[in-house]
C-alpha cells in the first residue's frame, strides 16, 4: 500500500480515463455492447477514436508491435500505468523501471510471463517485447530513464561488478542485454519509502530546478545498492541475445536529437549510407518508416507541450519542427484523433495528468 500521503492524493484516484476503460471492461465481462456506450461519450465530445479498443478505428493496426520513444525532457520521469487499459505489445528505446505498489499485475516480456505482486521491482531495459495487464484496482508506478541518464554515476556509485552495474552498462553497449531483473522486495518499508520519495520529487519538479536531475540520481542510486545488499537472494534475472544492434542505437539517438529538423537524405549522409538503404534498415528494425519515427517523435514532443505549458499552438507547431502550422494541426488531428486546441482543454482528463503512451506523467497542480 502507498505510505506517503502526498504520494496517495495524486496516483490512488481513478481518473477519467481509467473509469472509462473500466465500465468498457465490465461491459466485457457482461458481454454487453459497448457501442451504446461509447456513443455516449462521443455525443459528449470525447475523442473516442484515442481509446485503444479494437475496431473502434478501422485505419489502426492493433496488432502492431509499438516502438515507444522517450516522451519527456527529463532524463528521469515518472509515470502511472492506466488501470483497466487492454494490454498491448511494444518496446521501447529508454529502461522502464516498475514498482508494483498496490496489488498484482501481469508481464508478458519477450514470450515469458511475469506475475509481479505488491513489492516487486522489475526493470526493463530497451529492447524487449512487452506488455501489461491491471484489470482491477492494483497500481503500477513507472520510473521512465533516458538511455544514458545514469552514465555519469552508474560506474562510480555502485560496485562494478554488480547485476545491476553490468545490466545498465552492457544494455547501453548495445552488445546484449538482459530481459529483465525482478526484485522481490515483499513488504520492506525502507525501500518502499526511498522509491515514493523519487516518486514524489518527479511529481512536485516536474519542472526540473539545479538541483532535481541530481537528486533523482542520488536517490536512485542509493536504491540500487540497498537491493543489492539487502535483496540479492530475492532477485530473478533472464538474459536475452539483443537483436538491435549498436548502430540502430546511435540512429535513434541521432532522431531524438534532431527531430525537429532531420530528413531522410541528411539523416543517411550522416550514417554514410545511401536514402534507399538507411530506409531500410529504419523499417527492418522497429517496423516503421522514416516519416513514421519522426511524427512520433515530434507529436510526442507536441503533447508535452500542449499540456505542460501555455506556449501558443503556432509556436509549438514550429518548435517541434512544422514550419506550417495549418500542416501540424492536420497532421495532429490524423494521428491523435483530436485537433491541438481539444487536446489541450479536453475535460475527460484530470488538470495535473497527462497522457503518453498510455501511462500519466504527473505535473504539480497549478
């Protein structure tokens, strides 16, 4: 259960959005119809095409595997899965480390099914194919860390020869990696509290000052080597070949990096390689196109800053690389279903939470 009184005000609540899944999933259960329903919520003015429910859009392929991409500016963010969302298979290109909170939840990571029960830590590096299940009140909280967010103290603070040490520093070489590590912390009070305490500084900075980026370091160092001394005995690894090689890696860098302004022909110069092949290999590893990886990335950056600041639309049009923005705005409403304007102000959505890749990331109320 959650300690921290703080903490519980912002991540206990159904939102919106999870009561809406829920009623879905109960009409499930029921095997009643849902188009009653969500003909409701449309008539309300709810983008319903958003909500991941198959055949509610018929252009979505619900069956692709999702590449996520790292959503925030923040080299550590926090984010809480949606209650009730259906599972969906994806990797993504950052570690995601999951604390089981409250209750239970279901893993699949590349083919093996992973049971997480209240204490568990679980980290996932990049890479793996996976996807949850939390279909009842349980939460899971996500801390989300750039690829190369620890470099600076992963080798220096924690013993070298250490699981996790290994695990952070081989998964950013790119040679292989691990599936994932499990920590089985049952009902530890010490590490439950160091964890809300990352979890609470994410939420009240999320705006980082001088000193938060460090603070998330520290705390989550410290972190590591209380599991390492206190839980090695309760700790499951699986270890995996990595099928994405070192160059893809230094590619999507590139892309994260240059998003606004890259194009296919410089992105190939840049790698030495010809339109045609770079293309090729884009697709070949994470299933989609060139084009495809930049709108991702650029509406992503565009969803963060419609909701976590008042830049004007035209502004942020511009600043995620649209130099028209009647274009964006077309182009936005195509892939998120809704125009920048609704986005910003829609109702369904509680006013400190945004969503991305259908988890929240918190932002202190205003």
């Amino acid at each position: 259960m959650i300690r921290n009184d703080a903490l519980k005000k912002y991540i206990e609540p159904f939102s919106n959005i999870e009561k809406i899944y829920k009623n879905l999933y109960m009409l499930g259960l029921q095997n009643k119809p849902i188009d009653e329903y969500l003909n409701s919520l449309a008539e309300k003015g709810y983008p319903i095409k958003e909500l991941y429910i198959r055949n509610v859009d018929p252009n979505r392929n619900y069956d692709q595997i999702d590449c996520l991409f790292y959503p925030y500016e923040n080299d550590i963010a926090m984010a809480r899965h949606i209650r009730y969302h259906p599972p969906f298979l994806h990797s993504h290109q950052f570690y995601e480390l999951i604390y089981q909170i409250e209750g239970t939840s279901k893993h699949i990571i590349n083919n093996k099914t992973v049971n997480l029960k209240e204490g568990d830590i679980c980290i996932i590096p990049p890479g793996p194919i996976h996807s949850v299940e939390i279909f009842d009140d349980s939460i899971i909280i996500n801390l989300l860390l750039k690829v190369n967010a620890l470099d600076d103290v992963i080798t220096t603070l924690l013993p070298q020869k250490s699981i996790i040490t290994r695990f952070f520093t081989l998964s950013c070489e790119y040679k292989y990696t691990y599936n994932y590590l499990l920590f089985h912390t049952d009902d530890d009070e010490q590490v439950q509290n160091m964890l809300e305490n990352i979890f609470l500084e994410c939420i009240e900075f999320h705006e980082e000052d001088d000193y938060s980026l460090s603070l998330r370091k520290s705390m989550l160092v410290a972190v590591f080597n209380y599991l390492l001394r206190n839980h090695s005995n309760d700790m499951e690894v699986e270890k995996s070949e990595m099928s994405m090689g070192f160059v893809f890696y230094q590619i999507y860098d590139y892309l994260q990096k240059n998003y606004q302004t890259a194009n296919l022909k410089d992105a190939a110069k840049h790698f030495n390689y010809s339109p045609e092949y770079f293309s090729k290999i884009i697709h070949k590893n994470i299933g989609k196109t060139f084009n495809e990886i930049l709108i991702d990335m650029r509406l992503s950056a565009a969803c963060r800053l419609l909701i976590a600041t008042d830049m004007p639309i035209r502004d942020i049009a511009f600043e995620v690389g649209y130099k028209n923005p009647e274009h964006f705005t077309s182009v936005f409403k195509k892939h998120i279903g809704t125009t920048p304007s609704s986005y910003r102000n829609r109702k369904y959505f509680d006013s400190n939470i945004f969503v991305f890749n259908d988890s929240y990331c918190y932002r202190k109320p205003d």
